[in-house]
C-alpha cells in the first residue's frame, strides 16, 4: 500500500454525490448557494442569524463579532445561554425518552440512557460539584476512560459554569501533573480504571502520583469507580462518584454564562516543548459544533451517530460531547479498542446498534483494512448511510476500501479537515452537494474563509501549494492559549501580521477548488491521528540521565501515518549490542512515563553526537532522511561532522 503524496497527488477519481442521497440532504444545491452568497454578502449576519436559529439564549446578543481587539475575537458578546441546557434540557419535552447514548463496554455489554437519564445524571453531578465549592469559571480536571461518566462530567462543569480540561486516560501521571498545574485545577474527575482489549487500565493511580508531585490547587477527586480495583483513598481529598452525587437531586438550574465564558480548555501539542491551553468559548463553540453535525454528518432524528474518538482528544468533544447532542441526536460510545476481541468489533458494533453516520480515523481504516474484506462482510452494516474520516490525509487506498467495503459504494465519505483550534470541521464535504475526491477534504464550509498564501502572505490560486491560512475569524475559534496571550498571538498570527490565523499546515489547490491537505509545517508529528510535538518527546527523552542530547523526527508509517524516530546522544558511549538494545527499551518506558504510551518512539539511534550545522542548527533533513532509510549522498558539506551519520544508520 503506498501512502505518499504522489499517490495522492495522482488521484483523479471523482464521486459526485448520488440523486437519492442528494433528495434527502438537509444541504442541498440551492441551500448551499444561499448559505454561501449569505456568508459573503453579510458575513457577521450570517453567523448571528444561524446563531439564534440554531441556539438557545437566555439573553439575545445585540454584538455579532467584537473585532476590536484582534486577533482576540469576541462572538455573540453580550448574548449568554448554557451549553449543558442547549445539549439536553430544551430537548426534553419532546425527546424525554429518546435515547442519548448508547453504550457500549470494552466486554460487549450495553447500557442506554435517554435525554432524561441525561439529564438526571448531569444534574447530580452538577449538584455535587457545587456542594463541593466548585463554581463557575473553575477549572476542573476529567480524567476518564471512554464511558458515558466522562460526558455526564463534561456536561456537569458546563451546567455550572466550570471549565472542563480533559486528559486523555492515555497519558501519563507527569502529563496530567503539568496540566493540571497549567490550567490551575480545583477538582480532578477520574475513575479506578477503565477496559480496554480485556484488560484493566489504572487511572487513579497515575492521580494520586499527579499529586503527590504537585498539582496543589487541586482541592478535591470524584472516583468514579469502573473497574472495582483496589485503590488508595485520600482522607478529605477523594470520594467515590457514587458518594459525591448521594442524595443529589436530579434537578439544577443550568448556570446561564456569558457567549464568551470559557467552556473547556484541551491541551495540544505545538512546536515547543510545553503543550498549549486552546481555550474555547460557550456561544461560537456550540454554534460551529450543531452546525457541522447538521450540516457535514447531515444528522436527522432518526440517526445513529457514531465517532469514534475518545472524548480525550477535540474529536471527542465536538463529535461526541456536545454536536450530536446539541442536535438531540443519539450517539453510540464504545469503550474498547476495534481489535478486540477481533477486528470485526467496529463493523459488530455498526450492526448491532444499527449506527448510520460512523466517523473514525484514517489510521483505524489502513489498520482493520489489513485484515480483509471478509471480515466487515460478515455484518449487517447496510444502516450505514454516510461515513467520515478525520485527522489526518486519508491516501485513496484506504479511502476507496471504506467506501466499497464499509459504505456498499453507496455511502458518500466526508473527509473532515479541522483542528484542536478551530473547534470544528472547516474544510469538508457537504455530502448531498460536494462531488468527493478520495485524499481531499474538497471545500471550506460556508463562512469558512480558507486560503492558500505563499512566504509573502500572497494568495495562490488553483494548482499551487503553499500555506494553509483562515483570514475571517469565524465563531468556534480558539480564544487564546490559556495564561499565554502572547503565545497564541506569536502562533497563530505573527506570521502574516495578524492578517491571517495560520493553521501550520500545508495544502494545495486543485484546478477544481478542492484542498488537498500535504502535512504539517512545523515540528508536529501526527502518529495514528495523534498530534505529538517533536520538541516534547526530545525533553522527555532528555530528562533521562543517561542522555545528553536528542532529536525526533517523523518517517511515513503504513498504519499510523507517521511513526516516530529518535536519534540520542549518550553520556556514556554503549558499545555492546546487548546495552544498546536494554537502553532503548529503557528510553521508551521512560517516554510513555514522561508522556503516554502514545509517545514511544519506534525506533530510537545513537550517536556520539547529532548531525549539526556549523552554526550549531540541527540538520532534521538529514535525520528525516537517515528515518526514511534513504542513501544520503546529498550535499552534507555543512556538517560540522559529517562521520556521524554513519552511526546514526545502525538501527538497534
Ligand atoms: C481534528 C484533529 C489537527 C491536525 C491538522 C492536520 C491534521 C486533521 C485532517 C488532517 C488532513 C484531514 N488533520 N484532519 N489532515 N486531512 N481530514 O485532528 O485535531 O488533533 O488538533 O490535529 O491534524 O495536520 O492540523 P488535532
């Protein structure tokens, strides 16, 4: 399977969509043509005007965009509503028991609970938050596995106005110290563990560690308890979840905030070593969040909607949190992992819950694709009728098996290209108008107003490459990276002088209009869907005692899209093959301790020192290339030592 960019480059097949796909879409021709001739001629009237169809305020804004601190927009500013009211309370009395979400556990068990269940819970929770003297604008921590408690959680702290910042359960004690620190939180919402494949993952364990090294903000941690292992309870610290909402009712007036008030903070990676804050509003993030449902998943009542991203990861939040149920959709959340107990889990759970909107990553795609065809054939997967793909390019093998295999041929593919900052889709199909090109994520949506610019800022039309820019603000954009305005002034907008949000990634034009997404510009590496910062496995890797210098770099993975490859420098020189091998095992241990498991690097080489410049640079070229397993008779007169790279071609 070849997964470069030629292929993708190469790739001319096109899939309008079809007349019967096209008769039902909720955006069809005519819509998507007013929708756009709207955005363009009354830009702040469209978004205000979809703003009060789509949300439910409590107070009505009379301010669409407050652009007069840019880059630091304001929407919707002196509208407020709540984001927990607007995902269930205004869908209760007509959809009391429809259900929610249905859950499915790693071990195959199911459980449904209705918007009213919703409800309940979230109220609880939110009341036993408050007892325990968290208040709006807190920050609270969630640390959770895959499993409705993690939205119930999201949903309590946006009831009461707290900011909810969620770690993924796959990152370690460290991580979730640092952030935690970062973001200064009151309370920590975690569970004993979770399942994954069959196993028992611990989480409060790696809370308690946070903890113990830091964290002193944190004045108190709900323990949902999952799994029923044996943990260590802190005395006035800790209480189970089930003690926290005893006796709690299941009444709570949802805490009207401002459109501005921050919703959550997801910490992402960048090309420093400290991963930043993206802070999202209440109004603009829910807004962007409903309509892309709406729109791109063209969700209708009757749907079964299934992303499965962890709600660790903004996939998670805007496709599983809060879209679908601020739509009043029903949403399927699966704990487990798509290969346990076999690689049919995925197409089983489509069958049996008869999903009929399913969005995954191109990563989960190549790797379940390698188990045949026969295996999805043997369910019933013809509920589907529309399937998407985030996170990364998908290459049009991979694209072209999930539509004939999964989706029959019939179901179109959105291929949704946005990020941890822009809170939502922002260049993607419209599946009842946009004909598909597999490996593009074809236009901008309506309002979307993405562009192309070369090294000047100056925009390239159709047929060139260059960098990936947004030049209006639009609603669900990141407000700032928590306590670093400047940070997030210097990311995303110095480039070009504030003219435009820079997205860090580059792409190209087709003589069509379609984007075509070519990696990133920066040191980000995207492993299985996953945004990793090089510069962030280098300090870990660093902090080893053992090791003096280190530099990582991304080679093209089959599966993963990118795997990792890192090239250390020792204090003291291994010369038997034995140590060596000990070593890497130790350094990646101690990577997935310093960050996650996610972080390991696949393969890791050592040298007596790295490739540098005369000037001191390190040449990633070179090391990119030595990853690749390329021949490096290039040009390498500018290393200061240009022996090294020999050493750096022995792979341990
Ligand atoms: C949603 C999400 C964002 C980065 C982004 C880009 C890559 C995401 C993509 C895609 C090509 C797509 N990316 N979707 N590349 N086609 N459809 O993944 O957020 O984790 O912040 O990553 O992922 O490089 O800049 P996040």
């Amino acid at each position: 399977m070849s997964h470069t960019i030629e292929s993708i480059l190469t790739e001319n097949r096109v899939f309008p969509p079809s007349e019967a796909f096209k008769a039902q879409a909720t955006i069809n021709d005519a819509k998507y043509q007013e929708l756009k001739d709207k955005a363009e001629t009354d830009y702040v009237g469209f978004w205000s005007d979809l703003a009060r169809e789509k949300l439910s305020w409590s107070k009505d804004f009379s301010v669409g965009l407050d652009d007069s601190k840019a880059p630091f927009y304001k929407w919707f500013t002196d509208g407020e509503l709540n984001a927990s009211y607007n995902c269930i309370d205004r869908h209760l009395e007509e959809k009391e028991y429809k259900n929610a979400i249905i859950f499915e556990a790693d071990d195959g068990s199911t459980e449904t609970y209705t918007y009213k269940d919703l409800h309940d819970e979230v109220c609880r929770l939110a009341n036993a938050l408050v007892a325990k003297g968290v208040e709006k604008g807190d920050r609270v921590i969630i640390y959770m596995p895959m499993i409705p408690q993690a939205v119930f959680a999201m949903q309590a702290c946006a009831r009461i106005g707290a900011i909810h910042s969620i770690v993924f359960g796959g990152f370690s004690a460290e991580a979730l110290k640092d952030r935690i620190e970062d973001a200064g939180a009151k309370m920590v919402i975690t569970a004993d563990g979770g399942f994954r494949g069959g196993k028992t993952v611990a989480l409060k364990n790696a809370v308690d560690e946070a903890l113990e090294k830091g964290g002193r903000s944190v004045e108190s941690v709900i323990v949902y308890e999952r799994t029923k292992q044996a943990v260590k309870m802190k005395a006035g610290r800790d209480i189970t979840w089930n003690d926290a909402i005893a006796g709690m009712s299941n009444y709570h007036h949802a805490v009207m905030v401002n459109a501005e008030h921050p919703l959550f903070l997801l910490y992402t990676s960048g090309s420093t070593g400290k991963p930043k804050g993206i802070q999202h509003s209440t109004g603009g993030y829910l807004l962007n969040a409903h309509l892309t449902n709406e729109w791109v998943f063209d969700l209708k009542n009757d749907d079964v909607f299934w992303c499965t991203a962890d709600v660790g990861w903004i996939t998670g939040h805007t496709y599983v949190a809060y879209g679908p149920l601020s739509m009043g959709m029903t949403i399927v959340m699966f704990e487990g992992v798509p290969t346990y107990p076999d690689a049919g889990r995925f197409w089983k759970v489509c069958q049996d819950h008869a999903v009929t909107v399913f969005y995954t990553a191109p990563t989960a795609i190549r790797a379940l694709m390698k188990f045949g065809s026969d295996l999805p054939k043997q369910y019933d997967l013809s509920k589907l009728r529309l399937l998407g793909t985030v996170g990364e390019p998908i290459n049009p093998e991979a694209w072209i098996w999930y539509h004939d295999v999964i989706g029959r041929g019939e179901c179109p593919i959105v291929d949704t290209w946005w990020q941890t900052e822009t809170g939502a889709h922002m260049i993607a199909p419209l599946p009842g108008v946009t004909a598909l090109k597999p490996g593009s994520c074809t236009k901008p949506l309506p309002g979307i107003d993405a562009h192309i610019v070369d090294e000047e800022g100056t925009e390239l039309t159709h047929g060139e490459g260059g960098y990936l820019v947004i030049r209006k603000p639009w609603p669900s954009m990141v407000r700032t990276i928590w306590n670093d305005d400047a940070r997030f002034v210097e990311t995303y907008f110095a480039m070009f002088k504030n003219k435009y949000y820079v997205v860090g990634d580059s792409a190209h034009l087709d003589t069509d209009g379609n984007f075509w997404i070519m990696g990133r510009i920066d040191d980000v590496l995207n492993v299985s869907g996953h945004r990793l910062g090089t510069m962030e496995i280098e300090s870990a890797l660093v902090s080893h005692p053992a090791v003096v210098e280190a530099a990582v770099v991304g080679r093209p993975h089959d599966v993963k899209g990118e795997a990792i490859a890192a090239f250390v420098v020792l204090s003291n020189n291994l010369n038997e093959a034995a140590e060596k091998a000990a070593m890497v095992q130790e350094l990646r241990e101690w990577v997935a301790k310093e960050i996650g498991p996610i972080a390991k690097p696949d393969e890791i080489r050592f040298g007596t020192n790295l490739p540098k410049t005369r000037s001191g640079k390190i040449m990633r070229r070179l090391l990119r290339g030595i990853a690749k397993g390329e021949d490096l008779c290039g040009d390498t007169s500018t290393l200061e030592d240009p022996t090294i790279l020999a050493q750096f071609m022995e792979k341990h």
